[in-house]
C-alpha cells in the first residue's frame, strides 16, 4: 500500500521574505522544498507540520497539518456451499464502491450484498474501493450441495508420530455441528467440540487416556437441513 501526499504551504504575510521550508513528515522524511510531496506505506494517522525562516533570521511557529491515511481491506465473506439454483446473499465489506466478477448468477454485480443464484461451483472476485480511492481485492468459493455424509474413523494412534493423531469424523456437506462428544469406559464426557475443525488429540484434562474403546456420539445438519444423529465406538491404540 503506498500512498502519495502532495502537500502545500504559502507565506501569508509580507513582513519578511521566507528563505527556507522544513517540513517534518511523520514517516522517517523531511523536506526543504516549498510544496512537498512523499509517500506513506502504511495506513493510520500521521502528525505533519512545517515551519519557515525570513530573511530576518525569525522562525515561524509550527503550521500543524493532521493526515489519515486509509486503507481498502475487501471481506467476500468466507467460502461456502450453497444449494443449487437457490438464492444466496453474498456479504462484502471494506469500501463505499463494490464490484464482483464475473457478474455470473448475480442480480447485480455492483451491490456490497448481492444475491447470487448458481448452477455450478464458482469462485468470486471482489473488488472495493474507499472514499479515498484506495482498492483492495478478495476472492470467495462458492460449491453447490451435492450431498451429504459423515464418516467416523474406528481407531485412532495418539502417539505423536504425525499419522492419525486425532479422532474426527470426516463430514461432507455439513453446514453445523451441534457437538461431537467421547465418553470413556465409565460413562465420564472427556471431550465435546462444536467445531467442525477440531477433534479429539487422547487427552483429558492435560492426562493421556489409555488404550481402549471409547464412545462417541454427533449429532449436526447439512446444507439441506437434514439432521444427522449418531452413536458409535472407537479404539485409541498407543
């Protein structure tokens, strides 16, 4: 992100003559020319001010200039999957003017939140602009549903070797998790997630749990609204 300032500064009296311009810049810069220009690389607020000599030798007081610098940071929205041939409501951010490409399945490619209707997966550029006239682009994938599944593994190997660390149901077109939960040989929960991502690494409270059979139990929905409810054991192998 660079951004280039071109700044001004004039004499508004004639009691002297001004000899010399030092301008301080608030980015490691300064300048003895009259109208400077210089770029900013990061966005914030920056305190600038100027000051001039006559020919009399007497400085000006500090001429105070406050600057903002903006920056565009364009949101899609994360990627998703969405049912085929229903209507989607994209959500952009990050600017006052949008556009998406390609304008494919849209009602209107230069709203911020435009429906999309789709036949086929499609990925989304998103490009914004600020009122400063800075541009940003961001991109979103955009699948169509085409069925759903959960699969649990039925052993896992917590033993730190990097292969089958964890127990995680492996799901396809789920949209929620309403909880995975594990219980031991006595009936004690030892883990519950309603992260689709996480899973269980053979650890409860800080101890690692032995060898043994465990069960788990899920219960989450698909992007079409069925709901999945299911039970079963698995074997942690150390």
């Amino acid at each position: 992100m660079d951004v280039t300032i071109s700044l001004k500064a004039e004499q508004v009296d004639n009691a002297t003559t001004i000899t010399n311009w030092n301008w301080y810049l608030d980015n490691g810069q300064r300048s003895t020319l009259q109208n400077p220009s210089t770029t900013y690389t990061q966005p914030g607020y920056y305190h600038v001010y100027a000051t001039a000599t006559g020919d009399n030798g007497c400085v000006s007081t500090i001429a105070p200039i406050s600057l903002f610098i903006n920056k565009a940071q364009a949101n899609a929205g994360n990627d998703t999957v969405i049912l085929r041939n229903q209507p989607f409501q994209l959500q952009a951010s990050g600017g006052v003017s949008y556009n998406w490409t390609p304008a494919m399945g849209l009602n209107n490619q230069a709203f911020a939140n435009p429906v999309a209707q789709l036949q086929e997966d499609l990925t989304y550029t998103l490009s914004v602009i600020t009122a400063e006239g800075c541009r940003d682009d961001d991109v979103i994938h955009i699948k169509i549903f085409r069925g759903s599944g959960i699969k649990v593994p039925t052993g896992f190997t917590p033993n730190n070797d990097g292969l089958n660390e964890t127990l995680k149901p492996l799901y396809t077109g789920i949209k929620k998790l309403h909880y995975f939960t594990i219980y031991n040989r006595w009936g004690q929960l030892i883990f519950s997630t309603r992260d689709i991502l996480s899973g269980w690494n053979g650890l409860w409270k800080g101890a690692i749990q032995p060898t043994g059979v465990y069960v788990w139990s899920l219960r989450a929905a698909d992007f079409a609204g069925k709901i999945y409810t299911m039970d079963g054991t698995c074997t942690l192998i150390r």
